[in-house]
C-alpha cells in the first residue's frame, strides 16, 4: 500500500477527535499477511486523559453479532445446528407464534428457524412503539436494565425463553428489521452446546486464535484499559445508560451473555477475528472453520422485499445485502463509499467498524466509544483513504 496516501488515516482522525466529534479512534490496517499501518488519537477515557492505545479495551456492541455467526456455523459443521430447525426446537416457547397487527394478534404463518435469525427476517425488534411486539420488547429491555445489577439478573436462556413469548412485527422470512435476533441465537448455541455462550466461544475460538483481551466481562486486573463510553450531547458526555442491558464497566461476568452486542475487545483481538476470516477459517496455522464455511457465511443475501426494506431501514449502506448477521457487498456501483463486490463486515453502536475484503487480501478495523458512531461519515471517509492507497 502507498505509505503517504494510508497515512492520511492519521490527520483524519487527528482532526475529528480534536474537534471532539469522538473521544478517541484507533485503526489498524492488514493488507496480503502484513500489517500496513495502525494509527491512533484522542482518550479512552477523557477525564483520566488516558489515550487510546492498541490495548485499549472497547465495548464492541453488535460487532459481536459476526463472532456469534462463525459460532453458529462452527455448529452447522459439526452437525448440531440446522439452518431449518425450528427454534422452538431448543425454547419450547418459540412455538406457536404470533404476529401483532393492527386490530390485535393474529397466529404465524411458520414458526421462527435459525436461518430467520442469521438474516435479521425472524419478526423481532430491538423495540419501539409501531406494535404490540415492539411495546412488549421495549418493556423486556427495561426489566433487563433494571434486574442488571441485581440479585436476579436475566441470563442468557431466560432472554431468549422470554423473547419467545413476545409477538412477531412481521411473519417470518416476509420482511426485514435488524433485531434481538444475535441474542437468541447465543442461547440456542448454549443449549445445543451444552455450555454457557461465553465458554463455547473461548473454547472454539477466543482460546485458538489467541483473543486475549475478548469477552463479555473485562476482570479487576484489565479494567484500567477498560474504554468509557461517550454520547455527544452539544458536546461529549459519559453514557450513563446500561443499554440493551449491557454493563457499562463490565466489572463482573454477565448473566446475560448477549450474542449481539455483549464482547468487549481490543483492535489487535478482532483484527485475529477478521484474519481468521480473510484467510478462510485459519490463522497462524490454527483452523476454526472450514474454507467453504467461511465462503458460505459471507455469501448469503436477502430476498427482493426483504433488501428493498434493509435499503430503506439502512440508508448509508446502499449497494449491501444482508445475511449470517453482516453486511454483504453485492452493487459496488450503488455504494456510499470505495468498494468492491465481496467485501463483507459489521459494524457496531459506538462506533466499532470491521471489513474483510477478500478480492484485494485486506481487513480493516477501527475502535471508537462514541453513542451512535456506527454511522459516522469520517468512517466513510477512512474507507476511502484505504482504498485509495492500493
């Protein structure tokens, strides 16, 4: 890659931090095996004037949603987990469900499968008020943040028995709406697995791939390195709000280990993640998945009504499709910013960014604590700066 044009990275992030659009950002850049620039600017923890540094602990949000995938095709590979199977199957509640509409209830025309989850088509919501379903899911969000430092937290299972209960916004496979589903889906691969998400994970892949630093809870020891989340409110201000019901010092290990939003990590941890990707289920001679997994877990997309919602539901992510619970580049031509057909990744609520582009052999990570900064458009304008210096 052109050093002085990838170096630009470095007076970007130096500008939207010292104008204090972001309390701090990191990013690093690998490129064909070799790392090809990491910059970093601005605090983890702006009271503390501590920096933002490589090891730097984040809260990744939904970027854990494509670590809870690679979970769940490790399942399909050892003949534990079928895309077909009804969730019911594992949370008796799932069956029988109902759609909310207009004048009430009315029952499903198909229960809930894994493959609804993985696609973000399965019914459910992150909550609202347009239906039945959301108002409950509101609701089940509330009582999670107010049993989270209790006695009586909400674990893992009890989340996803809970959600089975609920009414559907949409019959599934008809409609798209990002949603719990991630979280549902760490509990059904706790109960096929036979243990606790996090420990599945450690052991299938966190341990293997030698994720030091990610989990769903951050120990006495690390919690120094531990980044504050901001929101910016006419200026930047700590979150003060648990949300989704995780943690905000992660102090103690979760009840709820949530599959969508729940790790925290380091840039140098996921950047082994999305390598792993890149190199199609191996890392440093270490096999997670098979090379024809990885291949089918970045090819998946979404049905015509089902993309026309994600487009609309979606803005800034024109020219993507949808499926296994990232994004997926299908129309180059229709994007907001550099890319080419293939490249695929996540991204999550405070700002947190991942790709993995296998065309051109690189992946690209950034790290920022910042309420709502997934859509930020010097994200954009980073993408270009990379691509540009190929």
């Amino acid at each position: 890659m052109r050093r002085a044009q990838l170096d630009r990275i470095q007076g970007l992030i130096d500008d939207i931090t010292a104008g204090g659009l972001t309390p701090g950002v990191s990013c690093l850049i690998h490129q064909g095996g070799i790392e090809q620039g990491y910059y970093e600017a601005g605090y983890a923890d702006i009271g503390k004037k501590i920096k933002m540094q490589r090891n730097t602990i984040c809260h990744m949000y939904s970027m854990t949603k494509p670590i809870t995938s690679a979970a769940v095709m490790i399942l399909l590979e050892e003949g534990k987990l079928d895309l077909m199977d009804p969730v019911s199957e594992f949370f008796p509640s799932f069956a029988s469900p109902m759609v909310a509409v207009r004048n009430g209830l009315r029952p499903a025309e198909r229960e809930v499968e894994i493959h609804d989850l993985m696609s973000m088509t399965s019914g459910y919501t992150y909550g609202g008020d347009a239906d039945d379903g959301m108002i409950q899911t509101q609701r089940f969000t509330e009582e999670i943040k107010k049993r989270l430092y209790s006695d009586d937290p909400v674990t893992t299972e009890e989340f996803a028995d809970r959600m089975g209960s609920i009414p559907l916004s949409f019959d599934p496979g008809t409609d798209y709406m990002y949603s719990f589903s991630a979280d549902i889906l760490g509990a059904v691969v706790e109960k096929v697995s036979g243990m606790k998400y996090g420990d599945f994970l450690r052991k299938k892949i966190f341990e293997p791939l030698r994720m030091k630093d990610t989990d769903f809870y951050v120990p006495e020891d690390k919690q120094g390195r531990l980044s504050i989340p901001y929101v910016y409110e006419g200026g930047l201000k700590a979150l003060d709000d648990p949300n989704l019901g995780i943690q905000l010092d992660l102090a103690k290990p979760a009840a709820f280990e949530s599959g969508g939003a729940g790790l925290a990590s380091t840039i140098d941890d996921y950047m082994r993640f999305t390598r792993m990707l890149l190199g199609e289920g191996e890392l440093d001679g270490v096999r997670i998945m098979q090379p024809g997994t990885v291949r089918f877990m970045r090819s998946a997309g979404l049905t015509e009504t089902q993309q026309a919602s994600f487009n609309r539901q979606l803005r800034h992510l024109m020219g993507y499709t949808y499926g296994n619970l990232m994004r997926v580049m299908v129309r180059p031509e229709l994007a907001q910013s550099f890319s080419v057909k293939g490249e695929y990744g996540w991204d999550g609520w405070l700002g947190t960014y991942m790709m993995v582009d296998p065309e051109n052999s690189l992946t690209f990570v950034m790290m920022q604590q910042l309420a709502g900064g997934c859509g930020a458009d010097y994200i954009r304008k980073l993408r270009n700066i990379i691509y540009a210096a190929m």
